[in-house]
C-alpha cells in the first residue's frame, strides 16, 4: 500500500494500484501553500496510500493553510509512531491489538474509525475462460492446504456449471511477507474451514503447506500471471487496476459475490450496528445480507482522543477537518479509485465519534462538521 509532502493515513498491506493521477480542475488551479501554513505528520498502512495521496492533494487545494505529510511505513510502524507521539495520527489495516490499546494509554485515550474498505479477491491464471470463476470459502481453504490439486476438480466443477475446466494443477501463491492481506484472507478462510483454522491459522504472517511465495501484491500478482493454473490472493483494487482475472465467492446467503465498491461497502453497511463509541472497529468478512462480498475488512486511523501531543489548537482544527471531509464529503473519491466508500450508517457512527475528540480536555470546533451536508458521489452500496 505506497508519500511525500501529500499523502494521509491508514488496511494493509492490502496492496494498491500502482499509479496514482490528480487532475486540477481546468477553471481551478493550484494554490500556492502559506508561508505559515499548519503542517502536519502521519503515518502507517501502505493499501489506501494512493487514495490518501489524492485527498491530501484535493483538500491542500481548497486549503493552502493546511500540509499534510502521510509517511506509507506500513501498520505496525505507524502504530509505534502514535503511540511515540511523533505524529499526529496513524493508520492500520487490522485494528489495535489489547496490548497496542493499552500502550496508547487504554480505550477511553483513542479514537479508531474506518476511513474506507477494501476486498481481498481470488485472482487465478486458467486459460481457456470468458467468465469469472465461482469459488466458496472451503473449497479455497482445501486449495490452499492442497486437497484440491487439479482445477477441474469435481467440487469446483460443481459450483461452475457448463465451464470446460481444465486438467490443470493448482500453484497456490501466497504472500511472503506480513500483510493486512494475509490477515483478512486467513481469517475469512478460518471461518469456514475448522481444518484450515487447526493447520494454517490466522495472522498477518502463516506457515503455508504448499505453493510459492511473493512479496507484496505486485508479487504475488507476477506469480500468478506467470503461472498457468496459479491461485493468489490480493486486493481488489490492485487485481482492476492490473487486470488480473478473480472469481466470485459465496457469502453467508449461499449468493456468489464479485468483489466490487458497492458489495464491500455492503459489507460495512451490515457490521454497522456492531459499531459503537470511540473504537469502531469491526470484521467484515463472512458479513451477512444480500449482494455482500464475504472477504472485505476496514482500514482504520488512530489518534489520542484528547490531542495533547499536537502543539497548537490550529493543528489539532486543522487536522481534524481533514478527517471529517475524508470520510464525509470526499468518499465518493474512494469509489472512483476503486476503493469501497463508508456507507451513511458507517459515515454516521464515524462523525459521532470525531465530535469527541479534544485538545487540551477542551472541544474543538470541527471544520465542516456543522457546515450543510455536501453530496458524496457514487458513495452508497447498491441497495439489493
């Protein structure tokens, strides 16, 4: 997930697409930032950095005031920078560990929300195909143990019906490195495979029983489109954006779901009621309802709920207007990057939560938090 002076926040290492372009509105040029403006640090998770590079840039736009310098050191770094307070906020694809709560000083001392989500798809190299490949979380946990070797296999043969499969081994491609993707991906598999959950495990890094390894998206992605009959995991985004072929997985209705913004927000939408308070955090894989993708997860950002470790009530203004309008008025930029928006009951519980925090134990008043709602494109899940 992937700088400079412009880049915000927060999943994964669910991998990202490896270009990023802003384009200025022709009747609206760029301004010049203020000799004075507030400048501000963060850093974490590497999946949404190409999003969070185009924020940064849209909003210093509208705001040449305000710098924001996103470092994309992955999750645990950025975890280790807030709790240090060497920033102003961090980013994480998983969600606080009990142990890295209590090191930032405990529950009631932190605000954690979801700024946008993300899937994890199954991207294979099976010629001879014109549509998507159904897949169901067990039979994926059986390839990646290596109980199902060929890919024209009786049970995925069954789940695909008039598709010529062929007679194909499986090169099941992992990540070899720790990642937010791994994370996600083994615990969906783990909840849907008792044996899988006994033998591999979840984590951010597992021992796999058979097939190859490649570092980060891009390499997982290379094994897979270099490897006839090859299965891989990575982020949606990534696989579009590169035009890796991935199937569709059955959710918890028995519906085979493809991967795309509105059925991960979907995802969201359903966990929402779970979400209460200052911690909004919460597993959106194998989430129930019509027309969910069933390996989606959140990525989050992290800051002291009282800002004593920014230095001016400017800064903690400043910063804190950045993150209503990323995760207000902006998310329809998240869909367009092939990111999954937050949906309006999502967007709701975070704005609840942004109202709480302080500086110095007093209220600040948040830039474009009272102002007239702002139309958020393309933001909402399809509604099935």
């Amino acid at each position: 997930m992937r700088h400079a002076a412009t880049a915000l926040l927060v999943l994964a290492t669910l991998g990202a697409p490896s270009m990023v372009s802003t384009v200025l509105a022709a009747d609206e040029p760029a301004k010049t930032p203020a000799a004075n403006a507030v400048r501000l640090q963060a850093s974490g998770a590497t999946f949404p950095q190409p999003l969070y590079d185009r924020l940064v840039v849209e909003y210093e736009r509208k705001n040449p005031g305000v710098q924001i310098s996103y470092q994309g050191v992955g999750s645990g770094a950025g975890i280790r920078n807030i709790t240090d307070k060497i920033v102003a906020f961090a980013a994480s694809d998983a969600p606080l560990s009990k142990k890295e709560l209590e090191a930032l000083g405990g529950p009631d001392a932190v605000i954690e929300f979801p700024t946008c989500a993300g899937g994890v798809v199954p991207a294979y190299q099976v010629p001879g195909l014109d549509k998507p490949l159904n897949f169901t979380g067990e039979i994926i946990a059986d390839m990646y143990m290596g109980k199902i070797t060929k890919w024209n296999d009786a049970r995925i043969a069954a789940i695909n019906p008039g598709v010529t499969l062929p007679d194909l081994a499986i090169t099941p491609v992992y990540r070899s490195d720790g990642s937010g993707t791994t994370f996600v991906f083994t615990n969906y598999l783990s909840t849907q495979s008792q044996e899988f959950q006994g033998s591999v495990g979840k984590g951010k890094q597992v021992t796999w029983p058979v097939g190859i390894g490649g570092k980060g998206n891009p390499g997982v992605a290379a094994a897979v489109q270099s490897t006839a009959g090859a299965l891989g995991y990575v982020e949606m985004n990534f696989a579009m954006s590169n035009n890796i072929a991935f199937g569709a997985v059955q959710n918890k209705e028995g519906e085979f779901v493809l991967a795309s913004s509105d059925s991960i927000s979907a995802a969201g939408d359903a966990a929402a009621g779970s979400m209460k308070g200052t911690l909004l955090t919460a597993d959106l894989w194998n989430q129930p309802g019509k027309g969910v993708y069933p390996i989606s997860a959140f990525t989050y950002v992290i800051y002291f709920k009282d800002l004593n470790n920014v230095k001016t009530q400017a800064e903690a203004e400043a910063m804190m207007g950045f993150l209503w309008w990323a995760t207000h008025d902006a998310q329809g930029i998240a869909k367009e990057m092939l990111y999954a928006p937050l949906s309006a009951s999502v967007r709701e519980k975070v704005g609840m939560a942004l109202r709480q925090t302080t500086f110095q134990g007093s209220s600040i008043q948040i830039p474009g938090a009272d102002a007239a709602p702002t139309k958020t494109t393309n933001a909402e899940p399809a509604k099935n």
